[in-house]
C-alpha cells in the first residue's frame, strides 16, 4: 500500500493558469502517483468550486475551505499591533485546523508536504513527521521589493511584513526537515539571509508541459491579419503584472509604435484592474481579459515581452513562450532562476531603452525566424520537464533521518 501524505496549498492547485496553481498542480499530480494524498486547501475565487472533482480524482480525501479575500485582509490587519505576520492571519481557518488535526490522529500519515509558507501553521505540532516545506519563493523578498516601489503608508505595512515573515520563514526552516525553491537563484538568496539553514535549503525546478505548450499545432490566429504584436500574458490582478504592462504600455511601447506603426501590443489575462483595463485608451493597446486558450495568442505573436520590475522565482509566462519557440525579451528580474543563453535563447533589456531598441533592431532584422525560438525550446526541453525536476521531492521524502542534501 502506498504511504499517506497530507499537501497543504494556500489555493486550490487546479486549474494551472497561474504560477503558484502551475507548480501546485504539478506536484499534486506527481504525488497521486506515488502516495495516497491528504490535501487541504483553499478557494478564494467562486468560479474555482466547479474545479473540486477534478482535484479530489488525485486524493484519498481532500477538504476545501472558502476564502474570502477581502474578508482575510480585514482580519490580517487585526494583527498589525502584534508581532504577527500578516500572512499568517489571512490564511488561518479554524475549520481547516481541525480536519488537519483529525487526519494525523485518524490517519497514519508520516508524510507532510506544506506549499508556501503560510500553510506550515497547520502542522508545527507534527514533529514526529517528516515535513518538508515548499517556500517556492522567498515571499518576504517579495514584500521588501513592495516596500521600495510604494509609497507610505503602504511602505511600512509592506517592510512589517518583510520583516515579520522572514523572522517566520527561518522558524519553521529550523523545525522542517527541508525547504524548497523554485531555482538554485531562489534557494541562494535565502541561505543568505538564513545561513543557519542553509544545510537544509534546496531546489527543484518549475517544468513546463511542452506537450500543451508546442509550436507544432495549427493555431487560429487571434489577431488582425497585417499586426505585428507584442504580448505579454499573465494574472492581470497582480501587482508586479500591473507593474509590468504598465510601464511597458506608457514608456516602452509608444517609441516602438512610432518606428513600427503596425506593431500591437496585447495583454492577454484574466482579471485586468481598472489600471491595466484604462491601457487599452492607448493607441495599439488591447487588453483580453480571461482567454480561453493562451496558445494561439503566443503562437502568433511576433514576441514575447515580460518587463517586470519587482519579481521573485521563476516566470512561468517566460518558460511557457520559450517552450513555444518564441523569441522573448525579458527584464533582469524577469530572467532569475532561469537558465537561457543570453542572445541565443531569449534577450534581456534592463531598462527603458534597451528593450525600445532591440525590440525594434529584432523587428527590422527580420530575425523573427531565426534559430533563437528553436534554441529557447530547446532549452525547456533540456531544464525544465516537471517529472525529472519532481524526483527531488522523492529524494527528500526518502531521506527520513534529514541527512541528504540535494543540491
């Protein structure tokens, strides 16, 4: 009989149109494989609940808990007098506790699995498990890079939080038996800032279904016949996206327009603010929304752009259009934890200039066919095949005195 392990993620990991639900999902699936999974979640988006039987086909049990996401953010601020995470408080549910307590007692599992670090609170009483932690990134990085982009008083809610879930994070890696990132890159910056656990710090690469995300089908063009188009997709109620689309939509685009008037630029993704919505008043500027399949749009763009400013962990957009054969024009941040050739499997532009100038220089080369997109394909399929990359977890769960480390 196949052990039993109990996998908490903070969002219900299905469907994998998002970073977190990609990665989530992925292990997920790999781990119905191999145990009878116990998973706990949650769902704070309503049109997610048609997705519960699909999730429970991969679980011996599965318990989902409604997540009002304005509802949790009044109740983390409660906390903001204590020396609380913020974190912590949004993503506590007293009922979630309880079927976690009920499966230890009931259920013999010696296996634990926690996805992002505001899932570890279930379980810091589990000690006789063998827990591993998946950070996937260093969130409160994340809000350290918040703090610098905003201004008071959000700035000092942000660096609270930056330093109050960094103070956490080092806590629950000191009782873990591991903790997890999405790349070597992620994994280095918190053996900095946790040197202390650095012996138990490691990584497993995101993957890419290469088998969805292909150039190989025979997409119907969602575009007007003469556009040459930029695109850049993503969750368009995320802040680093909102970010990025806008200062590409007001500082970027309008030069490379003026050069190339039939050049487009699309942003393609669910739930655009009213700040990314108001980018499409913008000569050349469309804004989707939700797609029902993002494929044909990155088929048939002319390249793939993703201008992030503020950026943690791998991007899954930048993977996901490389599998695709397209040429991609990332920022710096954008490129972290990805391993590509610069020049030669995607382009890096580090500001403003950068990216209006070879933009322009790849448009006006004609080098949209040349051998990179084969190259940036390539490349995903070498790195990034989620089964290889998930045998880490094995590795782990099998090393039950926490000696082994993965590097």
């Amino acid at each position: 009989m196949q052990a039993a392990l109990l996998y908490l993620t903070h969002r219900i990991p299905y469907p994998p149109n998002k970073g977190d639900k990609i990665r989530s999902y992925h292990l997920l699936k790999y781990l119905s494989k191999h145990y009878r999974v116990y998973l706990g979640t949650f769902i704070d988006d309503e049109r997610d609940w048609k997705y519960v039987e699909e999730v429970k086909a991969f679980c011996e049990d599965a318990c989902f808990i409604k997540l009002n996401p304005f509802a949790a953010r009044i109740r983390s601020l409660t906390t903001l007098l204590s020396t609380k995470p913020l974190t912590l408080s949004y993503y506590y549910n007293a009922q979630l506790r309880a079927w976690v307590d009920q499966q230890l007692k009931r259920k013999s599992i010696n296996r634990i699995l926690i996805f992002s670090s505001a899932m570890a609170q279930y379980t810091d009483c589990a000690c006789d498990c063998h827990r591993i932690v998946d950070f996937v990134d260093v969130d409160s990085d994340k809000w350290r890079q918040y703090a610098e982009a905003k201004a008071w008083p959000q700035s000092w809610v942000y660096r609270r939080e930056a330093e109050l879930l960094l103070a956490y994070e080092k806590q629950v890696a000191r009782n873990y038996d591991y903790v997890t990132f999405v790349s070597e890159k992620e994994a280095g910056l918190f053996k900095q800032l946790a040197p202390e656990v650095a012996d138990k710090t490691c990584f497993f690469n995101n993957g890419v279904d290469v088998e969805y995300f292909t150039p190989h089908f025979d997409y119907a063009n969602p575009y007007p016949g003469d556009a040459a188009v930029l695109v850049f997709t993503g969750a368009m109620d995320y802040w680093p996206n909102i970010d990025a689309v806008s200062w590409f939509a007001q500082a970027i685009f309008p030069a490379i327009r003026a050069e190339i008037p039939r050049m487009q630029f699309y942003i393609v993704g669910a739930r655009p603010s009213r700040e990314v919505t108001a980018l499409a008043q913008l000569p050349g500027v469309t804004v989707t929304g939700a797609v029902k399949d993002i494929r044909p749009y990155i088929a048939h763009a002319a390249m793939a752009v993703a201008p992030l400013r503020v950026a943690r962990g791998i991007q899954n957009k930048v993977l996901e259009a490389m599998a695709m054969g397209k040429i991609v024009i990332v920022s710096p941040q954008a490129m972290e934890g990805i391993y590509a050739v610069p020049e030669s499997e995607l382009f890096i532009a580090s500001d403003a200039n950068q990216f209006i100038d070879k933009i322009i220089l790849l448009a006006k080369e004609n080098r949209l066919t040349s051998n990179v997109g084969q190259a940036a394909r390539l490349r995903v399929l070498q790195d990034y095949n989620w089964t290889e990359n998930l045998t880490r977890v094995d590795s782990l769960f099998a090393d039950n005195v926490g000696k082994k480390q993965i590097k």
